[in-house]
C-alpha cells in the first residue's frame, strides 16, 4: 500500500531514488502476502465477516491518484485505529491476568479443601477406631461381669447345699438326741417304780428297823442339795437367753441405724444428680452461646477476607491501569517525537510501531492458547479429585456398614449369654425356695420335740415334789418305829449307799447331757452370727451393685457423647460436601458461558441446603426426642432406687422375725430381680442404640438419593431455552451484508468476543470505540471520484458496521449484567429460592419430552410434596403417552377428576 502511495508520489513529480528505498522498506516490513494494510491491522479484530482484499483487485487501478493531504489523512486514521487496538489489547491483558489471578485463588482453594478433607477423613478414622475400642471393652468388661456374677451364683450355690447338708446333719443328730432322751425317760420311770416297790418294801421292813432313818435323812440331804444346784443352773441358762435377747435386740437396732445412714446417703445422691443435671443444663446453654459466638466470628472473618480480597483486587487493579497509562504515554510521546520527523523516517516509525503491536498481539494469542490448555488440565485435574472423593465415601460407607454388623453380632451373643444366665438364676431360685422349704419343715419339727421335753422336765419336778411329801409323811409315822429298826440300820445303810451311788451316777449323766443342749446352742449363736455376717455381705454386694449402676450410666452419658460427636461429624462433612458441591458449581459457572445455567445451579444449592437445614433438624429433633427417653429412664433408675431402699428397709425389719433361712431367701430374690431390671434396662438401651443407626441409615440413604437426583438433573440434555445464545446470530445485519466465511479467517475474533462475554458477565463493559466519528473527516477530505477512496469508503462503512454490531453486543452483556444483578438481589431473598427452582423444574417437566420428564418425576413430586400414589399415577400416564397401546390409567371422574377431560 505504501508503495502505491509512493508511485503516486513520484507521478506527480517526486524523487525516484527515494521511491526506491521507501519501496523496499515497505515490502521488507509487510509481513503477510495479498493482505491489505488496512485488513492487516484491523482484520484481526473482525476477521469473521470482513472479506479477504485480494492484491488482483488492488492492481487493478493503477492509474488513482491522490495528494499528500489525503496519504497524512488516511496514516492519522490507521494511528486512531492503532490506538483503539492497543486499548483492546490492554483490556485483553488486564482480563488475562484477572482470570489468572482467579485460576492461582482457585487452586489454593482447592489443595486447601483437599487438605481439609484428608485431616478430616483421617480423624474420622481415628475417631471411629477409637469409638470400636471403647465399645470392644465396654463388651468385654461387660461380658467379665457377668461372668463373675455367674462364679458368685455358683458359689452361693455350693454354700447353700453346704448348709443343707450340715442341716441334714443336726438334724439327724437332734433325733439321735431325742431318742437318748426318750430311753433316758423311760429309764428314770422303770427307776421311779423300782424306787416305789422298794419302798413298800421298806415300809414293812421299817417297823423293824429304825436305822434306816438316818440314811433316808441323809439321802434327802443329798436329794435337796442337787435340786439347788439344778436351780442355779437353769437360771443361769435364762439369764444367758436373756443375754442373747438383749444382744439380736441391739444387732437390730444397728440394721436400723445402718438402714437410715443408707437413705440418708441415696437422698444426697438425689441431690448430687439433680445438681449434675442443672449444671448439665448450664453446660450445654454455654455451648449453644460459644457456638452462636463462633458463628458471628467466622462471618465477620469471612467478610474481613471478602473486603481484603476486594481491596487487593482494587490495587492490583490500580497498579495494572497505571502501567497502562504509562506505556500510553511512553507511546505517545513517541508518536508525538515522530509526528515531527519527515518522510521515509516518519513512515519507518509507524511501521516499527506497527510491528510492535503485532508482537503484543501474536503474544496475547499465545497467552491465551496456554491459559486454554492449563483450564482443560485444571478440569480434569478436579474431575479426577470429585471421583477419588466419591471412592472415599463409598469405602467409609461399607466400612460403617460392616462395623455395625459386627456390633450387632457381638450384641446377639451378648443376649443369648444373658438368657442362658437367667435360665440358671431360675434354676437356682427354684433350688433355694426348696431348700426353704424343708428348712422351715425341721424348724417346726424341732420345736414340737423342744416342747415335748419341757412338759417331760416339768412332770419329773412334780413328781419329785410328790415323792418328798410321800417322804416326810412316812418319816413321821415311822419316828415311832425308830427304835425296833436300830438292828436292821447297819444292812440298810449299806444298801442305801449303793442306791445313793446310782442316783449320782445318773445325775450326773443328766448334767452332761445340759452341758451339750448348752454346747449346742453355742453352735446355733455362732450359725446366727454368721448368717448377719451374710445379711452385711449382701448389702456391701447391693452397694456394688449400685456402683455398677452409676458405671453404666456413665457408659450411657459417654454413649450419647459418642453419639453427639458423630453427628456433629456427620454434620460437617455434609457441610463440606455441600462446600466441595458448591465449589465445584462456582467453578463450572466460571468456565462455563451460560448464565442461566449459573441461575440454575444457584437455586439447585439453594434447595440441597436447605434440604440439608431439614435433615438437620429432623437429626436435633430425633436428639431431643432421645433425651427426654434417657431423662425417662433417669426417673425410672430412680424409682428403682427407691424400691431398692424400701426394699432394703424392709429386709432389715423381718430380720429379727424371720429365720435365717428365709432372710437368705428373700435376699437372693431380690437380688435376682434386679439383675433382671438390669439386663432389661441393657437390652433398652442397645435397642435405642439400634434405633439411632437405623435412622442414621435411613438419612444417608436420603443423602445418596438426594445426590443421585441432582447427578441426574445435571446429565439430562439441556433444552433448548436453556442454550446459550450465539453471538453470531445476535449480528442481524449479516445477512444483509452477504459475506461468506471463509476458512482462511484466524481464530482470534471469536476469542475476543469471548473475553467481551467474560468481562460483561462480572459488570465491566468494555469501552465500545467511536468509528462513526473517526469517518466523517475522511469523507469530507477525500474526493467521490476516485475508486481508492471509494475503496476506502466501502471499508470505513464495513468497519462502521462492525462497531454496531460490537455495540450491540456490548449491549446484549450490559443487559445480562444488569439481570445477573438483579438475580443476585433476587437470590439474596431466600423465601423466593424455593418459588424459583420449583418455577424451573416445571418449566423444565412441562417443555421436556416425555423419555425426559420421566427422569424429573421424583424432583418434581419432592418439590411438590407428591405422595406415592400421585408419583405414581405421573409415571402411569407418561409411559401411557409413549406406548403405541395401552389403556389410561384410572384417574377419578367428575369433579375429583385429576386431569381435563377433551372437550367433543
């Protein structure tokens, strides 16, 4: 073009020799072959619709020439057009370095979840390995104890028939001592009729001598002396009853002393847990203030980096468009040093200017090429981390399912130990009350043959006392007869001694027999204290057992702790879950050049979080509802407790009525029924546990639905209002013009409009360039006769053109600035959310084919609330609208009719 301009130069009287350097530095800086300057600088801008300038046609009209005036004209036009691309070119780079800066945020964002999420997967493990520890050993100690309470069971067993057979045996001994006791009685009475008949002997042996007297007075002596000492020992055997009264009345009195210490001691434990749980209470209304507090500062944080970010962003901003005005005008000063040169060197500083700007140009393309090629690695890059993430959830779920198949094995075995202990419980219980039984049967034997002895022991006194009075009578009738007895007095005392030796022996062997009841009721005073021995061993047993109580609501407290902790596990990972989803969304809207498809996903959030909200509350409502069940429970240990004390008190009462036997019996009783209250409070308990994983399961299974819903959502063909718009056909006047396209266009016009895209979806517009005004002093220069101004013309209108259609494309962007705008405004209302993606699915369900709307069944009806049978009667009618044959299903008719029925 240059060189033309040259020719036309020389024409009209110019140097050849200059014309012979300008043409050689012109075709030496030209850098592409058949390309018009003009096209050359501005066709890389509008390379879709500007036809290419062929250099045939240009040759054609050789003989067109022009002033100087007109050459200065058209060079101030291409340094307006230079300007105008080096402003775009500054515009591209500052959207560059934006979206790079973007690009560097989102990878940190990325490697930080990342972290986050293996942290938080590792201390998930950790947790739940420790939980399955806890819950091994809280098995395993349980499974101890009760082993222990078996090996007692059985060695109370073994005491109890111990003491059977030593009851066995004083018994037999008690009727082996009857029996002495019987032949002893008959003995003293086959004795008593010996002493009588000879006595009738005496009597008439009497008359004749009277020196038996003496040794009858002296046997009556002797007789009275041993009844005095019989005296004195029986009094000292009621004394010693006496003794042993008063002692089983103090051993009482303690047992009721002990009795009250012990409720006095279950009140203050009243006290203690009614304290516990007021400070329980105040515990958890601290930590509802903390978290609320944490939750403030987390948002003021959060807005602190918003605004640093914003801020950063303005000064990075500032610092860009100071750079940029500065190469402007390092630029324009040195266009305004070359406005001042002349000639060939005028024309070699636009070139180099000229050449500096398709530098800049071919490196913006490269820039470009790379960020395309680092976004299509970063996509993969994070498809290939949502797919790890998703494995990890699906291993952490089977994990979770097979430890909860475990803990429901090792509960059955725990269950079937506990049956299979209360089956020898019963067992025992039954032998025990058998044992009682016959106990009581001896006892009352043992108390007839006792009184059948006293009646004995009381006719012998009386028969004693008839004798003496028999004795004196006979003594003073035969004080007459002393005399005529004095001869026969020396045979008869010897005889006397004799008889005298006998009635010692036989007392005598009446003492030893006392001194065996005594030894015998020793042996029943030492069995007594040994049995209140047992009674103080089984309340230290019943306060083990009360501590075993405490321990396991402990157990439970750490339990429901346990539990708590998880769901706040739970919780957080759905938040991260809903984080990671949104940050995946967000990213996809960034890349993505559809903005309604952005709207799309935002009301989509929207839904799963407050979805997430519901579950969350259904999860602290299922929280509540398992409280009050352990408060419920609390009243009823409670209750227990108080049984226990009356029971307790009750115990202590009949100890002193009752007999050892059955204090033992009634103590094993009660004893056995509350392990049974125990166990059936332990298999409660495990139930509520079972009940709290079914419905974890049932809302992970809610969760997966939820997830697989939305995946479906996502992979359905988008319709065809949900396209985005193609900048091509927004350009109306195409058509008009009639341009084909050609292949051999470059690429960089639809990248550009790309960027302009970008920059109008964020709110910045870029400036839209005044080519109508540039042109009006170009055609009031040139002249309309000469076909290179027309040429001229006809590319200054082309350009024209171009700059519509690049206004209204700036336009279309501000239109959807100002809606995404509006959609934000919008977004911000969250009762409006729900009313939006409902609005959408059904346009959605309405628009759609049928093969497709099927899929958005279950959307719809949870959006709706559709109850089974109305997401049934749906699907019914769609299938039946595909089928080629079927019949309509039943949907009512008349005024309950569920569609409009054709009007004929």
């Amino acid at each position: 073009m240059f060189a033309k301009l040259k020719k036309k130069i020389e024409e009209q009287g110019g140097n050849v020799a200059e014309g012979e350097k300008f043409n050689n530095s012109g075709n030496a800086s030209t850098p592409r072959k058949g390309i018009s300057p003009l096209q050359s600088s501005f066709g890389d801008e509008v390379s879709v619709d500007t036809p290419l300038q062929s250099p045939t046609k240009q040759e054609e009209n050789p003989e067109t020439v022009g002033t100087k005036e007109e050459v200065l004209n058209l060079l101030v036009r291409r340094t307006e057009q230079c300007k105008k691309l080096e402003s775009k070119i500054s515009e591209y780079a500052s959207i560059i370095k934006e979206k790079n800066k973007a690009i560097e945020k989102l990878e940190g964002s990325l490697e930080k979840q990342q972290e986050a999420t293996d942290k938080r997967v590792q201390e998930q493990n950790e947790q739940y390995q420790l939980s399955r520890a806890k819950l091994s050993e809280g098995f395993t100690l349980a499974l101890q104890k009760k082993d222990e309470e078996k090996q007692t069971l059985i060695d109370r067993v073994k005491q109890l028939e111990e003491e059977k057979s030593l009851r066995f045996k004083r018994e037999e001994e008690s009727d082996e001592l009857q029996g002495l006791a019987a032949q002893e009685t008959a003995k003293i009475k086959h004795m008593l009729l010996n002493t009588q008949e000879e006595l009738s002997k005496v009597k008439a042996e009497l008359e004749e001598k009277s020196s038996r007297l003496q040794s009858i007075e002296t046997a009556k002596e002797k007789s009275d002396t041993e009844l005095k000492t019989a005296q004195t020992k029986l009094q000292e055997l009621q004394q010693a009853c006496e003794m042993l009264t008063e002692e089983n009345s103090s051993h009482t009195q303690l047992v009721g002393k002990l009795s009250n210490e012990k409720e006095a001691l279950q009140g203050k434990i009243d006290q203690l847990t009614a304290q516990i749980a007021e400070k329980t209470s105040l515990i958890s209304s601290l930590e509802e203030t903390n978290a609320e507090l944490e939750s403030q500062q987390q948002g003021i944080t959060r807005n602190f980096d918003l605004h640093k970010s914003k801020t950063t962003k303005l000064l990075e901003e500032k610092d860009d468009h100071i750079e940029k005005l500065q190469e402007r005008i390092q630029m324009l000063e040195q266009r305004f040093q070359d406005q001042n040169l002349e000639g060939d060197d005028r024309v070699q500083a636009m070139e180099n200017e000229r050449n500096t700007l398709e530098k800049k140009l071919e490196e913006t393309r490269q820039q470009l090429t790379e960020i395309k090629s680092t976004w299509s690695d970063k996509i993969s890059h994070l498809e290939q981390q949502i797919s790890h993430l998703n494995q990890k959830i699906i291993e952490d779920s089977e994990e979770l399912a097979h430890s909860q198949k475990l803990t429901e094995t090792v509960r059955e075995n725990f269950t079937a130990q506990i049956h299979q202990l209360q089956s020898k419980l019963e067992d025992a219980e039954k032998r025990a009350e058998e044992n009682w039984q016959l106990a009581n049967k001896k006892d009352q034997l043992y108390g007839k043959e006792k009184a059948d002895l006293e009646t004995q022991l009381q006719k012998v006194k009386f028969d004693k006392i008839d004798v003496e009075n028999n004795l004196r009578a006979k003594v003073d009738s035969l004080e007459s007869q002393i005399l005529s007895l004095e001869e026969a007095k020396e045979y008869e005392k010897s005889n006397s001694d004799i008889k005298v030796s006998q009635f010692e022996s036989q007392q005598q062997e009446y003492v030893d027999k006392l001194l065996q009841v005594e030894k015998k009721m020793e042996e029943v005073e030492a069995e007594k204290d040994k049995h209140m021995n047992d009674v103080l061993s089984l309340t230290s047993e019943i306060r083990s057992l009360k501590e075993q109580v405490e321990q396991e609501r402990k157990l439970h407290k750490e339990s429901q702790e346990k539990v708590k902790e998880q769901e706040a596990v739970i919780s957080s990972m759905t938040s991260e879950m809903s984080e990671s989803k949104n940050s995946i969304k967000e990213r996809e809207k960034e890349f993505s050049s559809c903005n309604k498809e952005k709207d799309d996903l935002c009301l989509r959030n929207a839904e799963l979080s407050q979805e997430l909200s519901q579950l969350r509350k259904d999860l602290e409502s299922q929280i509540q509802q398992l409280k009050s069940k352990n408060s419920e429970k609390d009243e009823e240990l409670e209750k227990l407790r108080g049984e226990i004390s009356k029971s307790q008190s009750e115990i202590s009462e009949h100890v002193t009525k009752l007999e050892e036997f059955h204090q033992l019996h009634e103590q094993n009783t009660n004893h056995s029924s509350q392990i049974t209250e125990l166990e059936q409070q332990v298999t409660e308990l495990q139930d509520q546990v079972a009940d709290k994983n079914k419905a974890l399961k049932k809302q992970e299974q809610r969760l997966s639905d939820l997830k697989k819903t939305l995946q479906r959502e996502l992979k359905v063909q988008a319709l065809p209002n949900d396209q985005p718009m193609d900048i091509r056909s927004q350009s109306p006047q195409r058509d008009q013009i009639g341009v084909p396209n050609t292949t051999q266009a470059p690429q960089f016009s639809q990248q550009q409009l790309d960027s302009f895209q970008n920059g109008g979806s964020r709110g910045r517009a870029p400036p839209s360039p005044n080519f109508s005004n540039n042109a009006t002093p170009l055609e009031t220069n040139l002249s309309a006769g000469s076909p290179a101004v027309l040429h001229d013309i006809s590319s200054v209108q082309h350009s024209a053109r171009l700059q519509d259609r690049v206004k209204s494309l700036q336009d279309s962007i501000e239109g959807r600035a100002n809606i995404l705008n509006s959609a934000a405004n919008m977004n911000s209302l969250e009762k409006d959310i729900n009313f939006q993606y409902l609005k959408h699915v059904v346009m959605k369900f309405m628009l759609s084919r049928d093969a497709e709307a099927v899929q958005l069944i279950r959307a719809v009806s949870v959006l709706l609330k559709f109850s089974a049978e109305e997401q049934k009667l749906i699907r019914e009618t769609l299938e039946w609208k595909m089928s080629w044959f079927g019949s309509r299903p039943a949907t009512g008719g008349g005024q309950r009719a569920k569609y409009i029925p054709p009007s004929f």
